[in-house]
C-alpha cells in the first residue's frame, strides 16, 4: 500500500504537468544471493509489492533482475525529455538493511517485537534534473498556472503609466505573477521581448484603453486576443490558472 500510494502521488503529479512519456523499470536481485542482505523472504514480499505498486500505474513497466540495490528492490520512472533521452527522476525503494543497523522495531497486533520495512521515496529525483526535464518539455513555454511570470503590461508612452501600474496592482491583488514594462524600448521591441520570453499575456495599454478602463492582450504566440476589460482578463488568468489549463 505505502508503495501504491508512492506511485499514486507520482502519476498524479505527472498527468498534471503534462508529462505522458515515461516509462516503469521494477529492480530486482539476481541469482548471486550473496550481494543482498535481508531475508529471502521479505525480498520475495518485497519485490511481488513493487510488481503490485507498478501495475496500479497502467502504464507498461519492465522488471530488470540484477538491478535492485543491495538493500532492496525498487521502481525507478524514467522521463523522456524532448531528445528522447531517458532521465532517472522517480524513485521508489525499498531497504532491508537501515531498521536492522539502526535496531528499529515496533510492537505488532500480536504483543511481539517485529522489524518495519522502510520505504524511501524521491518523487522527482534530482529538483535539477527535474526542472531541466520540465523546462524542454514545454520547450520553455510554461502553461500559465507554471509560467514564473504570466503577464507583462506594456504601456504604450509615459503618461500611461499611472494606468498600468493601476492594473499590475490588481493583478497583484489577485495573486498574478505580472511585470510592468517602464523601459525605454519601443512597444513592439517590448512585445517582441515578451514572446521571446514566452510570457504567456502581454497587455498593451494606450488612450483608447485608459479612456474606457480596457486592456489590448496578446498571447505570447503573436495571437492578438483583442480588447478586453481589466476584471475579465482578471479573472480569465485567474480561473486558466486555478484550473492549470
């Protein structure tokens, strides 16, 4: 069950990221018992659950004798990033040997002294690896809910700033990540800066938009979204983030 549950957590993670191309690996002894410490039959129980915890997944899993570590079977997921190469991240495994060098018991149902599995779990392997895994699969354009900065207001001459930095607080207000643009770039070099960036909402404020408390968006794909008020954009971002869309 606390292995199910392991790669319960992992797939959940997984499918709300996005990331389908993974594989399963089940590590298991080999034949020479003298590389392994614990007891023959805990690493029967042992093994059989990580069988059991990979198949809860229902994705294709392959079992690889010889490649359990010497304290224990375990299960190893392993991402495709977008050069199709394979990236260890999750893992989950188990260890005979640390309850018995530390003495660890407990007393069971029956009254007696029994030793407890342990179970170690790295969700995403290395933060680093991961991130860099991340990062090429969304070839750097984060969906909203992830991207580090979501919007960027781009305010068209010096005296709209007061309006976009009317509107960057609401956003603020609101929990968005945004940025207003004050810089002396033109507007397009700005907008230009903010698709290279691959800043999902830049928001274009001018005359027309301070004369009727609007905004001008454009998605970081060059696609112009139109005209728009500030509380509907507000909550547009809001609710696409909420729901990671």
């Amino acid at each position: 069950q606390e292995s199910q549950g392991c790669l319960e957590l992992v797939k959940i993670i997984f499918e709300t990221l996005g990331m389908d191309n993974y594989r399963v690996r089940v590590g298991l002894r080999d034949q020479d018992s003298t590389k392994y410490v614990g007891d023959s039959k805990k690493w029967d129980k042992a093994e059989d659950a990580c069988r059991r915890a990979a198949e809860s997944l229902d994705v294709p899993f392959i079992e690889e004798p010889g490649e359990a570590a010497f304290y224990g079977p375990k299960i190893d997921v392993n991402i495709k990033d977008a050069l199709g190469r394979s990236w260890q991240c999750t893992t989950v495994q188990f260890d005979f040997n640390l309850p018995q060098r530390f003495g660890i018991t407990y007393i069971g149902e029956d009254g007696n002294e029994h030793q407890p599995y342990m179970v170690h779990r790295a969700i995403s392997g290395s933060l680093e690896r991961f991130m860099g895994v991340l990062i090429e699969h969304y070839g750097g354009a984060f969906p909203v809910w992830l991207a580090p900065l979501q919007v960027k207001i781009i305010p068209i001459a010096d005296r709209h700033f007061d309006y976009a930095r009317k509107i960057g607080n609401k956003m603020d207000a609101s929990g968005l990540r945004c940025e207003v643009d004050l810089g002396t770039d033109r507007m397009n070099a700005k907008i230009r800066q903010g698709q290279l960036q691959k800043i999902p909402y830049m928001v274009i404020v001018g005359d027309k938009e301070v004369e009727s408390d609007t905004v001008s968006v454009r998605s970081r794909n060059g696609e112009d979204v139109g005209v728009v008020s500030v509380n509907d954009l507000v909550s547009r971002i809001v609710s696409e983030s909420s729901n990671k869309g």
